[in-house]
C-alpha cells in the first residue's frame, strides 16, 4: 500500500522491485488487496517482452481521512481521499483563542461531516493541526499564547478520540504545514527541506529523508525561538505587517491593498520589508547551519506578494574559507495561502502507511 500511494500506480513487478517480496508473497498480498476493495486494476503498460503489466492503484474513496486546522480566526474541517482529492471542506470564521470554544465548534464541525462520508469507505483518522508548543510527551496539549492555560488542560487527541472513535494524530501548525508541502505543495519531490510557516505567527517544519522530523516532542522546526520576544519586534507574519500597515495606513489592508503598494514601491511596505528581512536572515542562516535543508519554503497566510519580496531580498549566509562559500538552500514560494488543511487530513494517511 505505501509503495502504491507513493508512485501513485505501480505494476506487479515495480512493487517487488520496490519491496523486494518474493512473487509468491506479492501475488498472494495483491490478491487480498483486491479482495478487499483497498486497490484496483488499471490500464496495461505495454514494453518489453511478455505480457503487459498491470497497473495497481489505490481505490478512489475507498480510503478517507479528516483534518482539523484551528486558527485564531477560523476552524478548518476537511475530508480527503488517500489519493490527496479533497472531498468537501467545511470552514467556521470566528474568535477561536479559548481552547473550550474552539474545540466545541470544532467537534460540532466534525460531527456534521462524518455523515457525508460513504458508507463502504475506510475512514483511517483525524489530523490536528493547532498553533503552540507540546510540553508534555505522553499527551497532545499544548502551550499557547493565545489561552495559554486552556490549551494545556486540554488533550486534544484523547478529547478526539473520546468523542469519535477514531485515531487521532495533532501536530502543530508548523510541521503540519511541512507535510502538506512535502505531499501536495512546491516541496513535492524533495527529501530535505525546512518550511517557514507565516501566519499570525511564524513556525517552522522540517522534513528530512522524505519524513517529517518532530523532535523528542514534537516542537522541532521552531524558528520563532531564533527571533526577537518583544512583542512589538517586527517578524515576517499576517499579524505583524498588518498591525504596521494599519499604523501607517490608519486602517487595516486587504490583500489587493497590500499588493498595490507593493508594486507602487510605498514607503510603508518597504520599511516592513526591510525589518523583517533583518530578523529572517540569521535566522534562517542558523537553520542552514544546524539542518543543511536542501530548500526552505515559505508558506501560510502572508500574502504570495509579500513572500515573494521577502525571498527576493533575504541572503542566507554560511561559511567561507578562502574565498569559497558553502551552498545555501534555494527559497521556494507557495503559491497558496492554505497550506494547513491538505497536511492535517495527511496526518493519518501517514500513520497508516507507515503501519502497513
């Protein structure tokens, strides 16, 4: 199964090359899977000698997953097949910082959109994505700055897995983000590669080797901790250019306000650009330092355009011996502001796969 999802079709004899199982074993494994509904035939591959192979895919809807992204301003449900299509995509705007009205507007969320999922489809968990940091390994809380006492009396995977039944797997938002790149996104392909999430905060994921590093407990990847405390400090984030803007501009920007003075060289956007570069840059070369990531993304809610300029003026820096530099990772820019949904409603895909 996790060969198949991996290449997306594959033949009888790709997977025992991938496996290395004997043909016997394959054959009777693939048979079963059949048996079951979990992959289907496709069409033949003609080449070389011999009979065509047949090309084995995972069954659309056979196999579906929930993700659940909690933001200070909204709640995100989604259903997704193994294949990665989205299903359908429920969304609640909203002020979600008490961890008690996010969880039950969450939960009522979910349970409003179990019913929609087939009955003959498998439905393999639920993945949370929540801002802050894990403080405890043996439970899915978290610290946050928004509600930070009511986050961490609440176990978000035993509150889940209470109600619905069902696995539950709860990342933050950083690593979250870092899986939907790594499966859906610009870092499709990539082995290595360090995510720069930039919402109302920043955070940071880091995938190495093709799989998500979480660290003893989960809080690897998180940059904010290499940038200014104070909370006024400029950082690259949604929450920081708005509160300058809107104290240069009397008023908060939307996007297409924001892109229009970007193009127009204003003043305001380019004094922002210039503050938070400054904290970006060594940052960014630490992380290059410590990780040695093959590329660093940038993605979240900040607008494209303004990622877009940061990435243009950001230089990462590492050693220098005799006039030789180290290489640097490239930047990569997502082209989306909603990287989160796709990654949590990965979460148990993974999980599966990696049990299978």
């Amino acid at each position: 199964m996790r060969e198949i999802h991996r290449a997306g079709t594959a033949s009888r004899v790709d997977l025992a090359r991938a496996t290395g199982l004997s043909t016997q074993s394959l054959t009777r494994i693939t048979k079963d899977l059949l048996d079951r509904g979990y992959v289907v035939e496709g069409e033949r591959r003609f080449g070389g000698r011999g009979q065509p192979a047949i090309l084995l895919s995972i069954a659309p809807g056979r196999f579906i997953s929930f993700g659940l992204v909690f933001e200070h301003d909204r709640i995100t449900c989604i259903a997704m097949e193994m294949g990665g299509e989205e299903i359908f995509r429920l969304r609640r705007r909203g002020r979600f910082n008490a961890a008690g009205d996010a969880v039950a507007a969450a939960a009522k969320m979910l349970s409003d959109a179990i019913p929609q999922v087939p009955d003959e489809s498998v439905v393999l968990g639920l993945g949370i994505s929540v801002s802050g940091f894990f403080f405890d390994g043996g439970a899915a809380r978290v610290v946050s700055r928004n509600d930070p006492e009511g986050w961490r009396a609440t176990d978000l995977r035993q509150v889940f897995e209470d109600e619905f039944n069902m696995s539950v797997t709860v990342e933050n938002d950083g690593s979250v983000a870092a899986v939907g790149q790594a499966l859906s996104g610009v870092a499709t392909g990539l082995d290595d590669f360090f995510l720069v999430l930039m919402t109302k905060g920043v955070g940071g994921g880091f995938v190495h080797d093709g799989r998500l590093v979480r660290g003893r407990l989960g809080n690897a990847g998180e940059l904010a901790a290499l940038m200014p405390v104070d909370a006024a400090a400029i950082r690259p984030s949604e929450e920081s250019l708005d509160a300058f803007l809107k104290a240069r501009w009397g008023a908060s920007p939307t996007a297409a306000q924001i892109d229009a003075a970007l193009r127009a060289g204003d003043t305001a956007i380019d004094d922002w650009l210039e503050q938070a570069t400054a904290v970006l840059e060594p940052a960014l070369s630490a992380v290059t330092a410590l990780l040695d990531p093959g590329a660093i993304v940038f993605a979240g809610r900040l607008p494209v355009s303004i990622r877009e300029a940061l990435a243009r003026r950001v230089v990462i820096t590492g050693p220098s011996f005799a006039g030789i530099d180290a290489p640097v990772p490239d930047i990569l820019i997502d082209p989306k502001t909603d990287c989160l949904a796709v990654g949590a409603a990965s979460l148990p895909v993974l999980s599966f796969l990696r049990q299978a």
